[in-house]
C-alpha cells in the first residue's frame, strides 16, 4: 500500500508465551495483542504499532511483523528488561482456559509514547491495556475517523471509572459475553449491549469464541456472524485480537466508509482472521497468507451462512 | 390445507411440566416434544400426532392443538391414568437446567399405535422417545419420504444398539452438541458430526441454544443458523422441539423438495418457530400465529445474517 493508504494504529501488548493445550505445548510463543492484531489487519490496512518489549524478545518476530509491511517504529524494546510473559493452559473444550502465570515485567511500566508521524493514523485501535494508558493515547493523537477499543474483566473491575471514562470516545468497543454482562450488570446480551452502547460506543462486538460474534449496531440493528466450524482447533491464543485485525483492518481500507453496511462486512473478515489464527500456535498461521486464500475463507463463510428466501404469505 | 397436501406424522411425548424460571414458575404447563413440534409445524404443514395422555390431561390443550389443525386422533387418552410430568428449573443464564422431577406415568407403557390412515404418512418425526418405540412405528408404517429422529443422553447412555439399529433409517437426525459428542466420542463438532453421519443420518443438525444450530448436509456441506438475540426469554423449554416443527413442517409443505438448499431454507424455519417458543410459557406464544407473523421474523433472520460481499482479489 502506498502513504495515501489510511493509516491503521495499534496500541497494545507484544508477549512471549507459554501455551498448553490438550494436544500440545509450546513455550516461548509469540503473541500479545497488538502482535496478533497487527499480523492480522497486515492483510487488509497499513499498520502500525506501539508496544513494548525486552531484551528477550526475538528479533525473528520483529522481522515477521515487518515482512507483513507492519510499521515497528512504536515497538520500544528495553533492552536490560523483559517481555510481558503470560502462561495458560486450554481445557478440552478448549475455550475455557487458565491463567497458570502472568509476568508484566517491562509491561507494567509502558507508558504508549507515539512517534509524531503517528499521531494522525487515521484508524486507531486500543488492544486490551488499562484504561488509562488507553485514554494516554488519545491525548497524543488528533481524533482518528474511527477508535475501536478491547478490554477486559481484570479492568472492569478495578479500574471502572477509568474505563467508562476512555468509553466516551470509542466508536467500536469489543467484548466477550461475560465482559458484556460484567459491564452491565445485565445477564441478557441484547440487554447487556443496549446498557453498553448507553456508555459511549455506539457500535459494540460481542464475540462468543465458537458461537461466532454479534454486532450490535449504531442504528439498532443486529448482525450475527458465525465461526467457522474448524476440524482441528491448535490453539485459541489471539483469536480475538486476530478479530479485530480484520474487523478494523478491513474497515481501514482505501475506499472503505465505516457504516452499516461495511461493520457488517468488517465482522466476516475478522471472523476470517480468527479461524486462521486458531488453526496454529502463536501467529504461525497468520504469517504467509495472501489476498487470494483470505478471500476464499470469506467465501467459505458466505456458504455457511447463505440461504434461500421463501414465502408462507 | 387439503387432504392431496403432504402428511407429516410426528410420534413423541406429551407432557405436563412444572417449570421454574429464575423470574417465573409455572405449574401445568403443558408441553411434551409432540405438542411442541405439532403446534410449531402446524403453521407449515398438515400434521398428524401420536401420544398418549392421561385422564388429567386438559382438554383446552387438545382443542388447542385441534384449532391449529393437527390431527389428534393418534393421541390415546388412557382415562385412569396419570400424564408424563416434569419439573424442571431453569439457572441465570437460561440454558442450564436441572431435572427435579420426573414421573412417567402413561408414558411408560406407552406403545405407539398408528391409526391406520397415519401408516402412510409422507413425513415422520420421531421426537424423543426410547429407541425401540422409534423402531417400532417404523415397522407400521410404509417408507417415509423423509424421517427425522430427536433422541436424548439417557438413550445415548442406556439403549446404545437400539439407538444405533434405528439411526439407519434416519434422513435427519437433531441432537444438541453434548448429545452429538456423546454419541460420536468425539470432541471436536465438526469430527462428531462426521462420525455420526457414518451411523446412517446423512444430515445431521446439531441445535445449540442460544449459539443457533448447525446443519451438517448429506453433500458434506455445513450451514450455520443463528438464534435470534432476544431482549427476554421467558421459558426456554420445548426450543428444540418447536425447531423440530418448523424445519420439518418447511419440508412437508407442498412443492419442497429435500434438498441442499430446502434443508436450510427449513433451519430456519426451525430457528423462527423456536425463537417465538421461548417468548411464552408451554406453547402459549406458538398458538394465534399467523403467517405474515412468521413470514416477518424469517425475514428478521435475513437482517441478522445478510452481509455484503467484497472481494481483496
């Protein structure tokens, strides 16, 4: 893509793993969130992305994100520090999963500093970190044409005013049902997201691992996207990032305008993005691909959806 | 509907239940997989029942299902006797439920006897009943177009052969996801609907509750159906069996073919008919509907799955 392409920002984790799964292990695995989203919108936008990392962090991994035409000019790397670790085991369902570890190391210090040709991304996504560094970015940044923002249970807890705060100027916000509810306090989800919007996002992603994602529309309208029923399921890690990749990576595009009609199409694609990213450890899956095998995945899921109308009246 | 239309005959369970919600309770409620499906077909189809009831089972009901055109001269009234009761209760979230109790009575003996005009019948669905029954009203009938078959856990567990035995006959078989892993040993649904196609059913829908339901088709496609996010759900029982009526009820109507793109139109069909059950109590929100009615929430399935393709190639 050339410089008149918008400009798509990530603003979010890069971690090292250590993953158990019923079948495998892999220790030492790439992921974080901005890793996953930026391996994932690569395909669709021009990325760009702010993280932090240490000493330990391999450099193959950097190169990967740069083969994919990310921008790491934002990725600080601490050299004397260490890189967030995060260490979780997937049950036989292999949706619920445990915490075993969890080191911030250089993480728990990262204070997103934006390089200046940074501050006009036209696109900006806030993968899951406090609210408050969320809200840091903003700061640094002239108002992108459109925000999406994750988070998660740990900052709906403890940190709920700084989140309803950086709520205020979110576009697209992401969710799991359970952060829905949590949020809300309502146990239904059309409740829990109507609550939700109320809060600031207008448009809102409920995503439901295996049962696919809902959007929950500015106008008041409803999409359900499906997942894509998967024979082998490797590894969950970054299935949601990877959503969102494609969901704001698809939405970045030249020619593209955020509406009805394009969140729609932005939830395929990040539906896309996931099923690609859970067939392998890490981003394994998602380095590689082209235009044409992401397309036929999309095509995949039109055929899992399509039906033909019919008439009682 | 007259009398050149096809017949669909639907043998299974008529039940009284005592149902409580975390909002309600509802003491006779009457239900039964039978009743479900028959109300919910009745409104596609020409439906036949076979059942049995005791003498405190309420008339109102029968004339309920008589007013919606179902056939019930198939439903034996044993006059001294008790009708099948369960009571169960519903958790937060809807989905999960406890049996509290369950009393057989009736049902016990119950030994289906086609009258005989029903022997011909173009369509059955055998709701959920022990195994060998679902044999036996094979052996009064001459071949169906199409046969449908519902089982349950407890069938799964403790009449494995004779589950198996009468699979061989089955178009259509419904399980819910737990029942399809049970069956298969397998995990993963993709590899469990696989393997309990090569039992006989050469489609397999696979009902999920609130994540929708999924159609494995006999040409190795797959199609997704959602549930329609509803702002309350009042009384999720009999979903799967008011599914049943309407995807079956969509088959049996004059002029559909059983095919690849008839079996999808008719998943939804299904997903409609179970997402007005859940609105009411028993099949309160099933009876006084109307075609345009059914024919506006079809299209509300439409709105929540439709999307506009865009091509990366």
């Amino acid at each position: 893509m050339n410089s008149q392409s918008p400009q798509l920002l990530v603003v979010g984790s890069v971690a090292i793993d250590w993953i158990i799964t019923p079948r495998a292990e892999r220790k030492e695995s790439v992921g974080g969130s901005a890793t996953f989203f930026a391996m994932a919108a690569s395909y669709l936008a021009q990325v760009r992305l702010v993280g932090v990392v240490g000493g330990d962090f391999p450099p193959a991994a950097v190169a990967d994100l740069r083969a994919a035409g990310v921008d790491t000019s934002g990725l600080e790397v601490v050299e004397d520090g260490k890189t967030f670790r995060w260490k979780g085991q997937y049950h036989d369902n292999m949706n619920d999963r445990t915490t075993l570890e969890t080191h911030l190391n250089c993480f728990e210090h990262f204070a997103p500093k934006l390089p200046p040709a940074y501050r006009e991304s036209d696109y900006l996504f806030l993968a899951n970190i406090q609210p408050r560094l969320q809200e840091r970015v903003f700061e640094q940044m002239k108002p992108p044409r459109l925000v999406g923002l994750d988070t998660m249970n740990l900052w709906i807890s403890i940190a709920n005013d700084d989140l309803r705060s950086v709520l205020k100027h979110v576009d697209v916000l992401t969710l799991n049902d359970e952060e829905a509810r949590q949020l809300s306090g309502e146990h239904n989800l059309v409740k829990a997201a109507r609550a939700v919007q109320k809060l600031g996002p207008k448009n809102l992603v409920i995503k439901r691992g295996e049962s696919g994602a809902l959007l929950f529309d500015h106008d008041g309208s409803i999409f359900s996207a499906p997942a894509l029923p998967l024979e082998e399921v490797v590894d969950p890690t970054g299935a949601g990032d990877s959503f969102a990749g494609g969901f704001m990576g698809y939405l970045a595009r030249p020619g593209v305008e955020p509406n009805g009609a394009s969140l729609r199409t932005a939830m395929i694609y990040g539906s896309v993005m996931a099923s690609f990213c859970v067939e392998g450890f890490s981003y394994d899956r998602l380095v590689g691909l082209d235009a044409a095998t992401i397309q036929r995945r999309f095509e995949a899921f039109s055929a899992l959806t399509n039906f033909e109308r019919a008439s009682l009246v």
